[in-house]
C-alpha cells in the first residue's frame, strides 16, 4: 500500500502531539521533582511541591491521557481513519 501525503500528514500530526505530551510529562515528572527544593511557595495550603508529588502530577497525567484521547479522536476524524459504531 502506498502512502499518500495525507497519511504523511496524520502520522506527523500524531508524532507531533505524542512529542509535546511526552515532553509535559517529563517536565511534570522529572523536572518538577529534581527542582523540588528550590519551589517554595504555598499552593492550595500546601507546599508546591508537596502538592505537586501528592496530587499534581497525578491530575496532569489525567489530562495528558484524556487530551491525547480527544485529540486523537477528532484527528482520526478529519482524516476519516475512525472506528464505525
């Protein structure tokens, strides 16, 4: 099967998005953590990264899964590759 520009464009489209999302969550895991120390200010009652290790990190992997699923969705759409019902 040949590969036409359209399908060039949704698989660049799809590595784009996964790049960007990866990139977030390193920030948010590896980043945020080894910085730890130095963020000393109170967020929702709490230290920022205390906050950030107990609840956080865990909302912002919610939301990349949630916005990579939507994203996808509509991609999937626009290039009509989606699933029927």
């Amino acid at each position: 099967m040949a590969l036409t520009e359209r399908h060039h464009q949704y698989w660049r489209t799809n590595l784009r998005i996964t790049s960007v999302l990866l990139v977030i969550w390193f920030v948010v895991t590896y980043v945020v953590g080894y910085y730890a120390r130095d963020l000393n200010f109170t967020f929702f009652g709490w230290p920022f990264s205390f906050w950030m290790g107990g609840q956080g990190a865990l909302i912002i992997y919610c939301v990349i899964i949630w916005y990579y699923a939507h994203f996808m969705n509509k991609l999937d759409i626009e290039h009509n590759v989606h699933e029927e019902d």
